[in-house]
C-alpha cells in the first residue's frame, strides 16, 4: 500500500500560469524529501515490485512511504546537506526526519541519471536514511526508523508535456 502527503492541488495551482487559456502554461520546481519502509537504497526505481519484508514468518512484498513536498519559495520545512524534516500537525500526523549518508567525504552522496517518477529533470538523489518515517492517522499507521530516505530537487514545465 502507498501512502503519500504533500503537494496538494492547491500547490500546483500556485506553480500555474495562464496566458492563453487554451493552452496553460505552468512551471514546477519543487524538492522532495522521502522516506520508506525499504531497505537502502528504494528497490522500486529499478524493479518492478516493492522489496521483500520478513514479518511474523511470512513474505510480503510493500513499500509503504512519507513523501513531503516543499513548492520552492515556500517555505514550510526544513533541510541542508546534513539533515531533513518535515512534519504535518507538529508530528502529530506525519513525520519524515532523514539524516545524511556517510560518504567518503564530508558531502553529500547523491545518485545521479536516475529516472524520479515521470519528471524530466532532478538534481539527483541525496542519500539520507530515515532517523523516523511516520504515518500516525487513518486505518493503517505505520512507523519505520533506519531504512530508505533521500531528498532531490525535481524540476518540469508545461513544454515537458506533450499535448
């Protein structure tokens, strides 16, 4: 099951312009910071299904996962190269806390040439696993530390859509 928050039509349609109404143009530039149930790094953006998970003696393929969207030049959450944290309600519904990923050096380690969704431009994936992911509302909350997480800026326009 997938469970995503963040960007809202209300969001998107901050990003819209119209100069013809035939044909609105829109820009969006936004960055991402994620986080899910599996193991490091997502095998959903090379394979067709989720990861395998080991609970209670039987196999489940899932990923389950926080996705919190930052429209730039709205500021509503907060990151830099060593951390990342979003929340909805102060925590209270939703949380995504990533810390950064030891590489050889100081700086971030960040995947690059991968495909994030159907966007045709990102800065790539900065690898942060999770300190917390959770989901505290509706039928099924969940709660993971320790697996998957990154941050990555996307970037796409009207003219990246064929019509």
């Amino acid at each position: 099951m997938f469970k995503a928050w963040g960007i809202s039509l209300a969001l998107v349609l901050l990003a819209m312009s119209t100069t013809d109404t035939s044909k609105p143009e829109w820009a969006l530039n936004a960055t991402t910071i994620e986080a899910c149930s599996c193991p490091m790094f997502c095998q959903c953006y090379f394979n067709p299904k989720p990861a395998a998970h080991h609970e209670h003696g039987a196999v489940a393929h899932y990923c389950q996962f926080n996705n919190a969207y930052k429209v730039n030049h709205i500021d509503t959450w907060e990151f830099n190269k060593n951390e990342a944290h979003a929340t909805i309600d102060g925590g209270k519904t939703a949380e995504v806390k990533l810390h950064r990923f030891q590489g050889n050096t100081d700086d971030p380690v960040v995947i690059h040439n991968l495909k994030y969704w159907g966007t045709p431009r990102n800065d790539g994936f900065v690898m942060m696993p999770n300190d917390v992911e959770t989901y505290k509302t509706g039928a099924k909350p969940f709660e993971f530390k320790g697996t998957n997480g990154f941050m990555i800026t996307i970037d796409m326009a009207s003219t990246d859509v064929k019509q």
